[in-house]
C-alpha cells in the first residue's frame, strides 16, 4: 500500500454523519433541478423523493429511526418521478457493494483490517470518496467531481436523449469494471444498475443491529480517473484475442469482451430503451403490440438492472407510463407471468458477462423490433437506434454531407450558381473589352480565355 493509502487510512475516523453523506454525494451546483431518493424499509416499504435543500434534514431526521433500515440513492433523479434507471437525471457516483462476509478469508477480520486488504489489493484505482461500514460488508463510493447530467426522455431523437444513452452506457461499464476488479472481495453483481440506494450514514442496520459507518478518505474524482485504470487493467487481464490466419476457424473467447464492446451493449440498450418510450409518445400511448413492446423493453433494461425486482419495477414504470392499460393487465404482480421465458433467463445469467456462454438471455435485432412493433419509415425518423435500411442511408446521407461542408465542398446548386455567375460577368468583361476596340484575341489575353470563347460569346451577342 502506498504512503497516501497509509495516511487515510491513520486518519480514518468513523465520523461522517447523514447530513454529510448527502451533501457529499449531492452536492454539484447543477444537480439542483434533480431530487434525492430516500428509502425506509420499517414495517413496509417506503421510498421518498427531496430536494437537495431538504434532503439532509430529512436524511437525518429518518436516520434517528432506530427500528428502520434507511437507504439512500446515489442518483439524482427527476422530480416527482419514481426511482429508476429511467428517470435517473445525474449521475453522481460509481459504487460497489462488497459482502465481504462470504469471503473466508476475511471472516473474522476487524472492518479496519478488510478495508486495508481490499485497498492495498485496488491496484492503481483512485481511493474511494467514501467508505462505509454497512453492517455486514462494505461500501466503496467515488463521488465524481463532475456528476453528469444526462436529464430524461426527451424523446423524438433529440440531441439529449442520444447524448444521455452514451453517457448512461459509459457509467454503466465502468460499474461492471469495478464489480469484475474487486470480484475476489465479495463485489455484489447486482449492486450495480444507475437507481441503486445504499445504507444511510447513521442508519441501523436491522439484520444485526449495527449502526452504518461512513468516512472520507479523499476528495470527490474526475471520471475519467477513474476510467482508465479500469479499462487498462481490463485490457491486462482479457488480452485481445490473435488475429486469426484466413480460412482458420472462429475459437470461443470465454468472457473476453472488447472495451467497445462493454460500452456499444450498453449503450445500444439505452438507446432502445428512449426509442421505445418515443414510440408510445409518438402513438399517443400503446394499445396493440403492448406485449411485444415490453418484451423488448425488457430485453433493453436487463443490461442495467441486475436484480429481478429491479428489472420489474422499470417494467411496470414503462407500462404505467405508455400503454393504455385501463384495467390493469400490465401490474406489478402480473408481470412475472408476462415476463416468464425472460425472467428465468435473467436470473440464471446474474453475474455472467455477455459474451459467457451462462448468459443466454434473449438478444433482440433492431429489425426484430421494428416488425413486431410495425414501426413506419415516419416513426423511425425520431428514433436513436430502432431504424431500418432507408432512414439508415438517409442519416448517412445527411453526415457525409454535413461533412463535406465543413471540408469547403460546396453543393451541386450553389457550384451552379457559381459558375453561372462567373460566365455572366466573363461575357460581360468580354463586350466591354470588344466595345473599346480590342481585337478578339486581344480580349482573349486579357480574360486568360480561348479566342474561341471570346467569338461564341460576341457572336451570342450579336
């Protein structure tokens, strides 16, 4: 362990109470527009959404109830709105959830002694802005210096809904990478989708009464700090596979994923996840093809919901939302019967990379989709990814002529008119040359023409 990690840790003071906690995780001077997700989990559960201006008093006036389990989400999420991935409108922190209780070579090490091990064990990742004693386990959380706003649906293709499906789909591999580098210290694989709440400081823990324990051992990270090491150790440790000979046959390649890989799956969910919220906007709610709409918002939103209760609460956000569902066929407790054949494969690929042959979830083609959900060429004009092979051409069209414009090539029009309005002021010259008696091969000189040009052009004149 480096002199720096040392020193936290000499310092480490188990002090950091709710009012820091949330200031600290929500604390951006942009991420006023979103609201802060508190969850308590007494008698029933109970989720409750707060503006940044209330949410530490309220964070510690819930955390003072000592016969409730107290979360806290690391998100910021749109007012008024349910937690979920989908309504997630600040990314502010990556995470991990380490149950080190199922690793034997921890049990029965002091909470000191398993941070130490997992951090001297970090390599070159950045220490964590927070570390917390959940009870049981522990908590790893760097608060990003500059948290992302990637806002909500803003459908119909805009600029933001694109932006927000790159950006969702970058954390989300990030999140990835930190469960596969700590996988060896009990990393949580389901603790990982954008609308995860973790224990409130100060909170008890009600499985064995503990109090959770939050400290700052450093100040928030930029992204990208924390990135590359992942991506470089990634890289390390799932080498790219030899180009193979031609004619040589395909070898499995086990859990290898590229790092454009991790990101493109991701990002192709999200993106598929606002073009389906886009369609029902654009038929002013679904009312056929429901099934088959679900079914592929399903198959989008498992790539960042790691737990089947998650995954079923964003589907029963997305039906309440856009299916006009008057007596109530898309509820919470019918989806399960909906969602069978799919549920079952999620929960035997928890834990299992996309490319790992345990992962047999249902993979969907945009193609697919734009057929079962009868999608027009008009309807895939607003449309991020769920396109067909004319708006696909349209698009490229439109790029490359965007991209000859700003190389200087003009447009077949304008050159036109260019050159119409050069031969009108050349003919023009021309006469005025001849008028002042220049000979025809003199106006020719002078213009740096033909004496052809010059004859056609008086001749016209005439």
């Amino acid at each position: 362990m480096n002199a720096q990690r040392k020193a936290r840790l000499n310092q480490y003071a188990l002090d950091f109470g709710p009012r820091e906690h949330v200031r600290l995780i929500h604390s951006a001077s942009g991420a006023k527009a979103s609201h802060i997700a508190i969850a308590v989990n007494g008698e029933c559960w109970r989720e409750f959404s707060y503006p940044p201006v209330l949410a530490p008093d309220e964070a510690e006036r819930l955390a003072a109830i000592g016969a409730a389990d107290v979360y806290l989400g690391q998100n910021g999420i749109a007012p008024f709105r349910r937690r979920s991935v989908a309504n997630i409108t600040h990314l502010n922190a990556c995470f991990v959830d380490l149950d080190t209780y199922q690793i034997p070579a921890l049990v029965g090490l002091s909470y000191r002694e398993r941070l130490q091990a997992v951090l001297e064990n970090a390599g070159d990742l950045p220490l964590p802005t927070l570390a917390a004693d959940s009870g049981r386990g522990i908590y790893l959380i760097w608060a990003l210096k500059a948290p992302f706003f990637i806002g909500t649906d803003k459908g119909k293709g805009s600029a933001q809904a694109e932006l927000r499906t790159k950006i969702l789909g970058r954390w989300q591999r990030v999140e990835d990478l930190l469960i596969r580098r700590l996988a060896d210290f009990g990393a949580d694989p389901k603790a990982r989708d954008a609308a995860r709440v973790l224990r409130l400081a100060g909170s008890v823990n009600q499985r064995n009464g503990h109090q959770v324990s939050y400290a700052q051992l450093a100040q928030p990270v930029d992204f990208a700090e924390l990135e590359r090491p992942l991506l470089r150790w990634y890289e390390r440790t799932y080498p790219a596979p030899v180009k193979r000979a031609p004619g040589e046959r395909r070898r499995p390649e086990g859990d290898r994923q590229s790092v454009r890989q991790l990101l493109n799956a991701r990002t192709l969910a999200a993106a598929r996840m606002e073009d389906l919220k886009t369609l029902a906007a654009l038929r002013e709610g679904l009312s056929e093809h429901r099934a088959r709409a679900l079914f592929a918002f399903a198959q989008a939103a498992a790539d960042f919901c790691h737990d089947e209760r998650t995954l079923l609460r964003e589907c029963q956000q997305y039906a309440a939302e856009c299916f006009n569902d008057p007596h109530g066929k898309y509820a919470l407790e019918r989806l399960p019967v909906r969602l069978g054949a799919l549920l079952t494969r999620f929960r035997e690929s928890v834990g299992h990379p996309a490319s790992s042959r345990q992962n047999q979830r249902y993979r969907l083609t945009n193609a697919r989709i734009i057929d079962d959900l009868a999608i027009t060429e008009r309807e895939q004009g607003h449309m991020l990814t769920l396109i067909g092979k004319p708006e696909k051409l349209r698009r490229h069209a439109k790029r490359m002529e965007k991209r000859r414009r700003s190389q200087g090539v003009r447009a077949a029009a304008q050159y036109q008119q260019e050159r119409q309005r050069t031969q009108a002021e050349r003919q023009q010259q021309a006469r005025e040359l001849a008028a002042q008696g220049l000979s025809r091969q003199q106006v020719a000189d002078r213009l740096g023409v033909s004496k052809r040009t010059v004859q056609l052009i008086l001749n016209t004149q005439n």
